[in-house]
C-alpha cells in the first residue's frame, strides 16, 4: 500500500492534510517572511509527506524576540512554581492521550519502527515532561557560613537563565524536543525550539499539545528551517542567552564558535559516539548477544550512543559473531509505520549514501563483511539498508574510529583486560560503554577504566529521565537529564546581608 493510502487511515491523516505546517511564533501560527517552504520527506517511499514553512533570519530573530518578551514580562517564569509544574505535568498526560499519533508522525517523517515509539520514544517523552513538573517546586538555594570578618546572611538563588536556543536531530525527533524544553520550562526560561529539516513534524505537533497544555504565549516557538541559515543565526544571535545543542561533533563546533564570537552565550553540547559494546568470555552469551544487537541496530544504528565498535574476548569471539549473524539475519526490514517492521529505513538519501560509503571503506580496508553490507533495493525506493556485521575490524580502521550513524558493527577482538581498556579508550569519543560479564569485581573495575560519560553493565539503552546523560572527551560538554539538565538552564546567584 502506497505511504499516503496508509496515512488515510492514520491519526495522524488530519494533522498532515492540514496544508503547508507553519512557524509557531509567539503563540502564533505564521509563514515565513520569505514565503518559502521546504518538503518533508518519508524515507520509507522517498515521497514528499508534508510541506514546511523554512524559517530565515527574520524569522529567527521575531522569535527570539519573542521568547525575550515572554521572559522579561514574567509570564511564565513567575508564576507560582506549583502552576508551571502543573502546566508540564499537562503535556505529560496529553502526550500520552495522543500516544499513537504522535507515534505515527514520527515514524513516518523518521522512518522509525512503530513499535520502538509506542513502547520507547513517547512513553519517555511523556515521562520526561512529569519528571521536570516535579523538579519545578525544587529549585532551591543553599545558605553559606562565612568567615569574613563581621556578621553576615550568605545564601544562593536559582534563576533561569533567560532565553534558550535548542537545535535537535533528527533522529529522536520528539524525545529530543522533550529533553531539552522540559527542563528549561521548569527552570523558568523562554524557548526557541529548531528542530532537524528531516523531521521537523512532531516537534510543530509538541507546540500545539504545549499550547493545550496553557504555556503562555511566546514561551516556546518553533522555527523549523536548516542549519546553515535558521540553526546559525539562533547560535550567534546577541538576545539568546544559552544554546543547547544535540548533533554532529563538526556542527558543535561551529555552535561553540559562533556563541563565542558573538554575546559570549552559554553552550551545551552533547555530541557524538564511537561506544564500545564490550564481551568477556565469562559473559551470559545470550544476552550479551541481544544486548551487542540492540546496542548497534535500535533506532538503525542512528544513534549516539550506538555500541558501533563491539569488542569481543578471544576464546568466545567466533561463537558470538556466529549467535549475533544468526538474530541478523531474522531482523524484518520494512516501513516504520508497519507493526511488523523490526528495522525501518535510515531517515534521508544522504544518510543512506553516506552509511554505504563506510560499507564500501570497510571492505576497502580489509575487513571481513559478515553479513549485509548492501542496500535493500527489494523494499523500492526507500533508504534501506541491510544490517552489516564486519569481522576482524583493525582499530586504526576508518569503521572502527568515525562515527558512521547507521546499522554497521564493527567486530574486534581483545586478549584480556589491560588489551581491552587500551583499545577500548583509543578514541576521540567518550559518549557510552557496554560490559558484559558475571564477574562483579572485573564490572566495577573496568567501569571505572572506561572514559565514557555512561556505562551499561550487562544492560544496554537503558535511558531514564532521571540518570544523566553526557559524554566525555569530543562527545560534548554538560549533562542532559536527571538533576544535572536543571545546571544547564540555571544561574546561581549570591546574596550576601550584612547583619551586624
């Protein structure tokens, strides 16, 4: 059946016959001043999905004007704590009613597997939103005892940092909007929200579930457009105050750049991964195996925190390669927006390109192609491409040290734990790590070895709103989520009283 035949019957049908999607600025739905729209695209069928408004340097600047109107008048960060908690627990609860919508639009802009963003992408959205509610009512300061000479009152305020510049992938469209609006409302900031052109859908629908929600008019403003012109101009605007970006590690830099050229603006960043997914021979083989193909194919390998570079212990490498070709090889390729697809589509032409191209070097390269390592043109015009194990995959290789954002694996074997932690932190990223092994003492140890901002011991994408999220090295600056986001969108202020 044809992509539009099956969004007839779609939720989501209203949502994308609405016409050409608009820019939501200031609590208003508007055009871009150029008048220009960019299409939308459906990775499963290559077929336009939705027209959009492009937002340009204009519209940037109305709203970022805007957030600033919004945040300097008090609409929202001074209402009483216990209204803003209850206005995100109201996302919260709308999100999950619109549940299988919101589902929909993702995994047909996204080419996402449905049933990844039933049980995965919008319960964590949701719950993202209730998490934050209940930190509203819990910015609290701290009092000092100082030793100045004197009597005096020393005390610490929590403010908002003012207005908030958030650019977000592609690849977790709707999650990622929550990761980075849920925590600067409940800090009291103003939001100018640029979501990816690839998938700028159900960042447009998360405005009017937050209108529902009564955010005041003007706090959060979508401007969906490209990175080059709507994403530069938000990073060295002189009226943002912070930029928040999830992306590429090339394009961080840019963001860092430019923030600092211009006001001097706070950054976070939470940058890209080369994670190693790592398999001693005391592993549970079994669930190791699970955990190595759910760390490299979840989401098409389009993920930071991928266990793109699997390293496996010698005496049981062979056997686990064998096991982890075998779940390959029964993984159902199909559109996302089909219940029975395991595997959905990489989300645009380029990014199909590009992963065949890392195919392509590693077999240039020398390394052994397990299995896949093509495109499946079988499924039409999709971007599709097979699940790809390679073998036998050197560390100096181009596979095993670029991040390639797509469902390839690069297998490398280890001797033992010194050999291990010295490959395993040979590496420009430092985003996530996976240790599969019964032995508690060598789990601990090598944890504490791995320079990784998160470490998944005998488990995999395990991702709570409550447990920070960051990397080290070249895979950013800062932590999103649990209390640690809340230092993103904050100022800390001193007050110090004379009381003598």
């Amino acid at each position: 059946m044809a992509r539009m035949a099956i969004a007839e019957d779609l939720e989501v049908a209203q949502f994308l016959r609405g016409g050409p999607k608009k820019l939501f600025i200031g609590g208003r739905w508007v055009d871009a001043a150029s008048g220009k729209t960019f299409d939308t695209i459906d990775p499963a069928s290559g077929e336009v999905l939705a027209k959009v408004a492009e937002a340009g340097p204009e519209d940037v600047d109305r709203a970022v004007a805007a957030a600033r109107k919004s945040f300097e008048s008090g609409v929202w960060r001074s209402l009483p704590p216990a209204e803003r908690a209850k206005a995100l627990w109201r996302a919260g609860d709308l999100i999950e009613e619109h549940a299988m919508e919101l589902a929909q639009l993702d995994s047909l802009d996204n080419g996402k597997p449905i049933n990844e963003m039933l049980l995965f992408d919008v319960p964590l959205t949701a719950a993202t939103f209730r998490y934050y509610a209940g930190w509203v009512t819990k910015l609290e300061g701290a009092t000092q005892q100082t030793s100045f000479p004197g009597s005096y009152l020393s005390y610490t305020l929590r403010e908002p940092v003012g207005v908030v510049a958030q650019i977000i992938p592609w690849n977790f469209p709707l999650m990622m909007a929550a990761w980075k609006v849920a925590p600067a409302l409940a800090c009291g900031n103003s939001v100018v929200l640029k979501p990816s052109e690839l998938t700028p859908l159900s960042a447009l629908r998360l405005a009017e579930i937050l209108q529902d929600a009564e955010v005041p008019a003007g706090v959060v403003n979508v401007v969906p457009g490209f990175g080059e012109v709507a994403g530069a101009q938000l990073a060295a605007h002189p009226q943002v105050d912070k930029v928040a970006f999830t992306g590429s590690t090339e394009v961080g830099r840019l963001i860092a750049k430019a923030s600092a050229e211009s006001n001097l603006k706070r950054v976070s960043l939470e940058l890209g991964g080369k994670s190693p997914n790592i398999v001693f021979a005391d592993a549970d083989l079994s669930r190791a195996v699970s955990g190595a193909f759910l760390g490299i194919f979840f989401n098409q390998g389009q993920v930071c925190s991928a266990g793109s570079r699997m390293f496996v212990q010698e005496k049981v490498y062979d056997q686990t390669l064998d096991e982890l070709t075998r779940s390959v090889g029964d993984l159902q390729l199909g559109p996302g927006i089909d219940p029975m697809t395991q595997m959905g589509p990489l989300v645009s032409k380029g990014q199909m390109d590009r992963v065949l191209g890392y195919i392509a070097t590693g077999n240039k390269e020398g390394a052994r192609l397990v299995t896949g390592g093509s495109r499946a043109s079988e499924l039409g015009a999709g971007y599709f491409v097979r699940p790809t194990v390679f073998a036998d995959v050197d560390g100096d290789m181009r596979i095993a040290r670029e991040e390639i954002f797509g469902p390839v694996l690069a297998a490398i074997p280890f001797k033992d734990e010194d050999d291990l932690i010295a490959k395993a932190n040979d590496s420009i990223y430092g985003l996530v790590a996976g240790v599969w092994t019964s032995d508690v003492k060598r789990a601990h140890r090598v944890a504490h070895a791995l320079q990784a901002g998160t470490v998944y011991v005998n488990c995999y994408n395990v991702v709570d709103p409550a447990t920070p999220w960051g990397g080290y090295k070249q895979s950013g600056w800062g932590r999103e989520l649990g209390s640690h986001a809340l230092d993103l969108y904050t100022e800390i202020k001193n007050v110090i009283v004379d009381i003598s």
